[in-house]
C-alpha cells in the first residue's frame, strides 16, 4: 500500500495524488490518501471527489508530524506501521526540486510533501487524465462558456488571489502577478495565436474584471461556488492555450490540456521569497516570462 498524506488546495492536492497514482501502478499496490490533516486546517478540505481518481481516502490515519516534535515520533511511526502487513518507510519530501530516489521507495510507504513537479507523473499522463475526469457534468453558465471555449482560439487566464492578498505572510512569501505581466503575457499570445479570445479565471472576479483590459475580445468568468472549483480548472483545461498565475491551480488548469500544440505562459518568479528552485516545477515546453 501507498499512502500520501493530503495538505494544501486543490492543485497541490493534485500533485500529491499524481506521485502516490504513479508510485501505486510502479509498486502494483494500493493508493490511500490520508485526509486528517484537513482536521486542523480551517481554510482546506479534501477536494478531489470530484473526479474519477482511483484511491481510498480516510482521515482515521495517523496525523504525520513534521514540526519537530519529536517526543511523539515512535507512536506515530508506530500507528503508521500498524497499517501494513511489513515494516514500511515514512517518506519526508527533502526540497522543492524533484527527488527521482522517490522511485525506489518501498510498496509499503508513507509520503509527507507536495511533490510540485510533472516528472513525478509524466509517465502516466493519459491515466492522469483519466482519473481527473468530472464526476458530475458541468450544467448552466459554466456549461455554456465550456461550449463556447471548445470553438474558438480561447486562452485561459487565471488570477489567483484570494489569501495571496488578503494574508500578509502569504503575501510576502507568494506575491501576486502584477497588471502588466498579464498585459505582457496577453500580448506575447496575441503575436503567436490569430483571433485570440480571452476567457479569464479568478477567486476575485470583481477585481479581475475592473484592472485586466487587453487589446483582444475577453470573457470574465464568475468562479464556481465553494467545494466546486474542479469545474472551472476542468473548463481552464479546455482552452487551446494559457496564462497562467504563480498558483498550482492553474497549473493543473493548464497541464490537463492533453494537445502538444498548447503555448503556456507561466510567470518567471513562482515566489518572492524563499529559497526554491522551481526548475522542476514549470515543464520545459512552457514559456516563462
């Protein structure tokens, strides 16, 4: 058995259930992902039911603690153990950077990390894609602008604020993309794609549509409610290109898009601070500016 413990949103989320997919085809095991996290996280919940992904989930594990405290390690590697029929490691991702050693870990593991990097899963992309299928099928609005991007040279643009503006520690960490790398990115896609239309994301959709005005026809669309944002990374994904924001939500919006014909543009610094080195992070076809 695999287990891979959740944390985060949805598309950190995503990442942690692609490596744990991945790992469970390799090891010819079981995945299990395990939510209690969510237990103490107050902004977070476990948010991938809505899609077809094959994995158990439970918040009944055992709680991994990484913040040193030490005292009650042996219990909790002893609870973690007590799931599997043979001894099993407990995995720690080390760095930002991807860790190719992850591959030969045990068909009994445990994995605490966010694993941000499509070299985790590549391998399986067409399975991925499988998985990350809607459950339930998209209805009204958002069903009629999904029509609309799949018959023109419609560009996703994704404007993640939320938190990123509202929390000054994540603020000074993350920071936002600014007006004029939009206007920058929106115009490096006006050179390379003929009539492009511009179908705009955002968790502030009043803000979005008061400060971004490019030169090409745009679409501001209202987010989904809370718990839904599957649908609108799903309609992100059917767009024939993408800008996408320092946020692994449109990450995903954006690698769920299957053509190798597709031009991402991802900012240059995914962070204002920190020491990550986010080589691993953005594929190599994508375009940073």
């Amino acid at each position: 058995m695999i287990v891979m413990r959740l944390k985060g949103g949805l598309g950190n989320q995503l990442f942690q259930y692609a490596l744990g997919r991945h790992l469970s085809l390799l090891k010819k095991t079981s995945l299990t992902l395990d939510t209690s996290s969510f237990k103490t996280d107050d902004l977070r919940e476990f948010r991938l039911s809505c899609f077809e992904i094959s994995a158990s989930h439970s918040d009944r594990l055992p709680f991994f603690a990484t913040d040193g405290r030490a005292k009650h390690l042996n219990r909790i590697i002893q609870a973690i153990q007590g799931l599997f029929s043979k001894p099993s490691q407990i995995i720690k991702e080390k760095g930002f950077e991807f860790d190719p050693m992850i591959f030969n870990c045990s068909d009994h593991a445990y994995l605490d990390g966010y694993w941000q990097s499509a070299k985790y899963f590549e391998q399986i992309a067409h399975t991925l894609r499988e998985d990350l299928r809607l459950k339930t099928p998209l209805t009204g609005k958002l069903s009629e602008v999904a029509q609309a991007i799949q018959n023109t040279n419609a560009i996703s643009v994704h404007v993640r604020r939320g938190d990123y503006v509202s929390n000054p520690t994540t603020t000074a960490y993350h920071g936002v993309c600014s007006i004029e790398w939009y206007k920058e990115a929106a115009q490096f896609i006006e050179s390379k794609v003929p009539n492009p239309i511009f179908y705009v994301f955002s968790d502030d959709y009043d803000w979005a549509k008061e400060n971004l005005h490019f030169s090409s026809p745009m679409v501001f669309v209202p987010p989904s409610p809370d718990g839904q944002e599957c649908n609108d990374m799903h309609v992100m994904s059917l767009c024939k290109h993408h800008i996408i924001a320092n946020s692994s939500f449109s990450w995903w919006g954006a690698w769920l898009n299957p053509s190798p014909e597709k031009l991402v543009i991802a900012p240059k610094q995914w962070f204002v601070a920190g020491p990550q080195n986010t080589h691993d992070l953005i594929p190599s076809s994508w375009i940073r500016l």
